[in-house]
DNA sequence: GCCAACGTTGGC
DNA sequence: GCCAACGTTGGC
C-alpha cells in the first residue's frame, strides 16, 4: 500500500467535483508529465492520495484511493500518456501550504522540492501527519 | 502580474 | 547529443 498526493486545479477539477461523482470515482486525466505518468503506473487499487488544490488555494482538502490502474488516457492524442481511476475517500480541514512548510517534520516532501510535479509519492510518515493535522483541523 | 523552475522542442 | 529558445506551471 503506497500513499501519494494528487495537485488539481480547483477551476479545472475541484474536490467538490471529486466527491459529486461518488463510489464510481473519475478518472485522473490529463497528466502530460514522464515522471508523473511513471508514479500512475506504480499505483495500485487501494492505494490512497491526498487531494492538493493547487492555484489560488494551496490546500489539501481530502483523501482518495485508487479504484482503477493505470490505463490509456483517452484525452491523450499522442498516445504517451495514461490515467487512472479514483473515487473520493474522506474530506479533510484544509492543510495549507503554508502551515506544511513550518513544519519541519515536513521538509523532504516532494511538493517543497518539486512544486511542479503533479503526481508525487509520500512516505507513511507524511501521510500520518497531514491526516492528522486535517482531521484536527475540521471544522 | 511577475518570475523561477522546469520540461519540451528544434536547429545545429 | 547539445543547447538555446520557448512554453507551462504554480507560488508569491
């Protein structure tokens, strides 16, 4: 079991979207990246990811997991690139960037290192500290 | 709106 | 295969 982190748009796919579809989950087209794709293809069914509102927001706001592997992405003319499925798991009190980068526990995150990477693994210790702090700051 | 970082393209 | 030019992303 693999934990990553997912960066949307909120103006292109927003968490409110996520969670509009339900149990059947969407898929995560749109990756144009080699080193993005490549993560997708490690993803397995169960796996679960942060949901990461990039742009104006700058928050995670939820967890989803991975319903389905990887496979073509259809909105890919070249035929490079691929997708794949997730249905939203829990929402979270938004985790900023801001408070991430305080924290020093948090530092090795590939979202500091790599800001432009949409697809990013996380360690099970990064993954324990968001939830937590998302979980506290609900509501 | 600006700019840094990064990825891609294309000429050589 | 190198590298300059260019385009895109995303934080500020």
């Amino acid at each position: 079991m693999q934990y990553w982190l997912l960066k949307s748009e909120p103006e292109d796919w927003s968490w409110a979207d996520q969670i509009q579809c339900g149990m059947k989950g969407e898929a995560w087209t749109g990756v144009r990246n080699y080193q993005a794709r490549n993560f997708m293809k490690c993803m397995q069914c169960g796996d679960q990811c942060l949901f990461y509102h990039s742009g104006r927001k700058r928050e995670i706001v939820g967890t989803v997991e991975i319903i389905k592997t990887y496979e073509p992405d259809p909105t890919d003319e070249s035929g490079r690139f691929g997708m794949v499925t997730v249905r939203a798991l829990q929402s979270l009190g938004p985790v900023s960037l801001a408070w991430i980068k305080e924290q020093s526990a948090l530092q090795s995150m590939v979202l500091l290192r790599q800001p432009r990477l949409s697809v990013q693994p996380l360690t099970v210790v990064e993954w324990a500290i968001i939830i937590g702090q998302g979980k506290k700051s609900q509501r």
